[in-house]
C-alpha cells in the first residue's frame, strides 16, 4: 500500500473534524458557564468526582503516542516493545498515594510548581519551571505534528490545515471551559477510544490465525520474539521512569489532583492506570500483525492506522481517524491548560505580579492560553525532523525530577541541594546517555544519577522541614498524614 | 553503392544502437537510496529505493533478504507496488538485502545489495543496566509505599 494515497476520502475527513470540532467548542462553551471564578477555571472548583477523575486521568495519558507509537514499538521490538510501553501505567498507580499525599499537604494549592517553591526554595522552582515547560511544549508540539501527520495520512487533508484545526479547536474549548472543559470531553473521549480500540482489536484478532502467527514471526522477524532482545528489555525500564518523570513532575496531573474532591484522588489515578494498561497492549498487538497478515510497512510510525485500515477499510480508518483525534484533544486540552495555569501562578503571579486581582489573573489565563497555542503552531507549521525523537530527548529531563518530587513529598531530611543537583546532574548525564547509548536508556541513567544525588545530599546534609509550611492557607481543613 | 555486408553490418549497428537508447523495458534497473552497510543496535531499519529506468505500469518490486552476501538461500521479504518496506526483529549479525523490479514473468536486474549489521548490547552491559533499572524502581517503589502507609498511620 502506498501511504501516499489516503485510506479516506477527503471529504470525508473534513466532515468528521467538522463534526467532532464544532461538537467540543459547543461543549466548551456549554461547561465553561461553572467557570465562574480562577478556580472554577483552572481546578474545575475543586470538585471532580471519581468516575469523571478516573476518565479525565485515562484520557490524558491516551495521547496520539499511545496509539501511534505503540504498533510501533511492538514492530521494533515484539512483545517486550508493547510491555514496555503499557510500563508507563505504573506511573499513573504509583502516583495514587503520591496524590493523596499532595492533597493532604496542600489541600489550597494550585499547581506542581508550588510544591517545589515551597518545599526547596526558589532555585530548584526556577529550574523545575525550566524543565516542566521544555517538556510541556515537547510534547505539544509533537502532538499537533501527530495530528496534522495523521489527517493527512488517513484522509489526504493537508498537513497544515489537519493541525491548524485541531490545535484551533483545542484553543477554543479550553478557553471557553477551563478544566471544566478539559475534563467533561476527556470523559467522553476515553469511552469513544476504549470502544474504538476494542473494535479494531478484536476484528484484528479474528483475521490472525494465532498458529501462524508466532510461525510467520519466527520466520520473519524472529527477534520479535526473543524474550532476551537487548534493546525491548532496556526500553522497559527506560519507558517506565520516562513515565514516572512524566505524570510525577507535570501540573497536568498535579491540577487534576487538586480539582477532585477530598477522597477522590488516590482512586481515581489508581483506577485510570488499570483502565489504560491494556490499551498499549492492544494497539501494540495490532502493529505486532503486520507481518503475519501480509501487510507491508513502509513506514513505521503510520503501522497501527495501515494494519487498522486493512483490516477494516474504510471503516477501519474512519475509527482510528476517531480515536486519533480524540486522543490528540484529550491530551493537547490538558497540556494547555495545565501550562497556563504553571505559567499564571508561578510565572506571572508569583515572580511578575504578586498583586494581581482574581480577574486580571483569569485574564491572563486567557492570554497565555492563545499564546500557548500560536507558539505551538509555529513550531508544528515547518513540520521539523523526528518530533518523536525530541519527546524522547526530554526523557531524561523529566526523570531527574522523581527523586526531587518522592523525597520530598515523604524525607523530612530531603534538602533544596539535594533537588537542584539531582535535577542537574541527571538531567546531564541521561542527555549524554542519550546521544552516547541510545534512547532506550536515557531516562533510567538520568533518574538512577538523580536518585543517588538527592539520596547522598539527604544523608550528608540533611534539612529538617516542617511540613505545615507547604500549606500556604492554614485557615483550610488539612487531612491526616502529617 | 553500398553492399549487402555493409548494409546489413548497418542495420546491425543501427538496431544496437536503438535497443541501447530504449529504456530496458521490463526491465528497470532498482537501486536502494541508501548503500549501506546500515548498522543498528535495535535489530531495524528501513529499506527504500527507487526506479533508475522508468516502471513499466503494473510492476511491482521484490525485495529479497539473505544470511549470505551472494545469495545462496533467500527468502522474500515483500513483493508489491510500494518503494520502501521497514525491516525489523532481524537476528544479530549481518542480513543481505536487494531488490528488483518485476512485471508477469520478466524481472529486472537486482539492485546491489545492501547490508544491515545488528550489534545488539553485550549480555554484561544489558545485565548492568537491568539490574540498575531494578534498584531504582524498587527504591522509587518503597519509598512511596512505606511513605503513605507511615503518613497515614500519622507517622
């Protein structure tokens, strides 16, 4: 199959981003009348309950990449490629009690960076601030690339038009609703990819004759099936703390669990990560197929759409047309509004305008909002190299933050020297690990450095924090745990 | 007036020279964009190539791998219309590919093949690192467990 002519007719492609784009602003604008003040805007007045918690969080890790990637992974490396990948829910299970824990500490506070001000001063925040938003534009600029890359390959709609519309709508809803917004099309969407991937999946499976696939595999690709293959099993780990970095450090993840109600956090992450761990696994599946099915890839990074399209038609590509998007909005929604809110309070509230009124704060969300997303669309428009390979260089940068954030959610001793060298100095040596040994094992080198410079700082000089300085409004009921 | 020896030596050079001025039709010459050896430490790459004489319609292209430079025993890896195919899950050590257009039963010459070298990590190196991979992650899982059950016992 020639990737150059599209699965879909254009026509049809255009009609079902027009749908689903007029569908989510009408939403955003419909759930944006409870964002009546900044936090009713940026934590959804801190009221989110378990199931549209649980939803929200298995949305957002379902990224394009989770789609996307994961085939490819499973092509690159077989099974071990498609396990290493689902690795990333521990990030989600583990970050349950991390929440409850959060919540406990700092039951008023808005954003991750907060923690880290408060907790090791202003040099750590200043480069923890550095970090998160290198990720956070990382990886909304390859999601916006995803998109426009995946339009086109599906439908034949331009590359610049496909991203130009979803990072458009992606603006608007997230303007008009806040993360009331983010959330309410989060819950939707992650029914919509569930359904989605079960589907393609499951009629994948009936098309495979299982005796002939592990034959076709051992002939052809017999590595795929190597449980020793080197490079699958580095990438467990590295995939792993890759994730940790990611949902441990990110405001993303922080806002959600400031918004859910007292008693909701800990279960709602731990249920998203069960929700989302066989996702990997059955899009990993599907890549995985390929070869057994008879389907030549020219391209790796478009296997899961290709497999899906040839197994179901048309069908088939407009489900994955579906779930693509929904799994792009789901996350580019959550990006933008989780940025914003990291650079309105502690970038402009905290260091510009310590002054400013709750309504020129919502004003500036605004700002910043749109801002975000002509930055983004500059950056996606030239259509640059391997955008999955600077997500990936961002691998170390966000595991040196694990340490820094565990330690100092729970090592009274765990000191600002501590945070800043094991931010700097992993983030160093995983970036020369990068380009030195490869992808695959830059994020383990980085929070393994990380680990051994706050553990060593703790031990020989140790702080002794008292944690009721993390609440910066006393006056609120703290939960147990102190 | 010219002779027959001579005329027919004419016609003879005159029908050389226009098969030699024909494109070699049903048989395009393929060449791979890349010459290779391609090394990787991840057991994949991706094979592309293009026509250097023009492709007759409905020709495919077959691209054929083997464990040995001259072929001997090979094994085709794809045959189609598409001028790339992504090659993984090889074993360590050197694999052979080429490729060649083909249309019914005429095929065209085969490319010069290209080589791909898997050097996966030394067992010394992955054990290193796994076991690395393994503290930190258990350290990283203590840490929290022993932390929330302390905390929420109000330790």
């Amino acid at each position: 199959m020639d990737l150059r002519s599209a699965v879909l007719d254009q026509t049809t492609g255009v009609l079902l981003l027009a749908v689903f784009g007029v569908l989510w602003v009408a939403l955003g604008v419909w759930w944006g009348r409870n964002a009546r003040d900044l936090e009713g805007f940026m934590l959804a007045g801190r009221n989110v309950g378990l199931a549209l918690g649980s939803a929200t969080a298995m949305a957002t890790w379902v990224t394009s990449n989770t789609i996307m990637i994961t085939p490819k992974f499973a092509l690159q490396m077989g099974v071990w490629g498609m396990l290493a990948y689902s690795t990333a829910s521990f990030g989600l299970l583990l970050f349950a009690p991390m929440a409850y824990r959060i919540r406990s500490l700092m039951p008023r506070a808005f954003t991750s960076g907060d923690f880290i001000r408060l907790r090791y001063g202003r040099l750590a925040w200043g480069l923890f601030l550095a970090i998160s938003l290198v990720y956070s534009m990382t990886w909304l600029v390859s999601m916006g690339m995803a998109g426009g890359i995946v339009m086109q390959a599906l439908s034949g709609i331009p590359y610049l038009h496909g991203m130009t519309v979803i990072l458009t709508v992606c603006v608007l809803y997230t303007l008009f609703g806040g993360l009331y917004a983010v959330i309410g099309t989060d819950f939707i969407q992650s029914v919509i990819i569930l359904i989605g991937v079960v589907v393609v999946g499951a009629v994948v499976l009936q098309k495979v004759e299982l005796s002939r696939f592990h034959a076709d595999l051992m002939r052809d690709h017999p590595a795929l099936l190597d449980m020793l293959m080197p490079v699958a099993l580095l990438s467990l780990f590295n995939n792993m703390f890759f994730g940790f970095g990611e949902i441990f450090h990110n405001n993303v993840w922080w806002s959600r669990a400031f918004a859910m109600r007292d008693g909701v956090p800990h279960k709602a992450f731990g249920l998203s990560a069960l929700f989302w761990l066989p996702i990997p696994v059955a899009t990993g599946f599907i890549g995985l197929c390929a070869g057994p099915l008879g389907i030549n890839v020219p391209d790796a990074d478009m296997v899961g759409p290709l497999v899906a399209s040839r197994v179901l038609g048309s069908a088939g590509a407009i489900v994955v047309f579906i779930v693509v998007f929904c799994s792009l909005a789901s996350s580019i929604d959550s990006l933008l509004a989780a940025t914003s809110d990291l650079l309105v309070e502690d970038v402009y509230r905290k260091m510009l305008r310590p002054r400013s009124s709750e309504s020129h704060l919502r004003r500036a969300s605004t700002w910043i909002i749109v801002g975000l997303g002509v930055v983004t669309w500059l950056l996606c428009a030239p259509r640059l190299g391997d955008l999955i390979q600077v997500l990936f260089l961002s691998g170390p940068l966000v595991a040196s933050a694990i340490w820094p954030i565990v330690a100092g959610l729970y090592w009274r001793g765990a000191s600002g020297l501590g945070a800043v060298l094991g931010m700097l100095l992993g983030s160093a040596v995983g970036l020369w690990a990068y380009f030195a040994q490869g992808w695959f094992v830059a994020s383990l080198i980085s929070a393994a450095v990380s680990m051994t410079a706050v553990a060593t700082a703790t031990w020989l000089r140790p702080s002794s924090f008292v944690w009721s300085a993390l609440d910066e409004h006393p006056t609120s009921a703290v939960a147990g745990g102190r | 007036m010219m002779t027959a020896p001579k005329r027919a030596t004419l016609v003879c050079l005159a029908g050389g020279l226009l098969l030699a001025a024909l494109p070699a039709a049903g048989r395009p010459r393929v060449e791979f964009e890349t010459e290779g050896p391609i090394i990787t430490t991840e057991g994949h790459a991706t094979l592309r190539w293009a026509a250097v004489d023009p492709v007759e319609r409905g020709s495919v292209f077959e691209l054929q791998d083997s464990t040995d430079p001259e072929f001997r025993s090979t094994h085709v890896w794809y045959r189609g219309p598409d001028r790339a195919s992504f090659v993984s899950g090889l074993p360590e050590g050197t694999s052979w590919f080429r490729v060649r257009a083909v249309r019914g039963q005429r095929a065209g010459p085969w490319s010069d093949p290209v080589a791909i070298e898997v050097d996966y990590a030394s067992s010394s190196t992955l054990g290193r690192l796994l076991a690395l991979g393994a503290v930190v992650f258990l350290a990283t899982l203590v840490t929290v467990v022993v932390g929330h059950r302390r905390r929420e016992a109000g330790g």
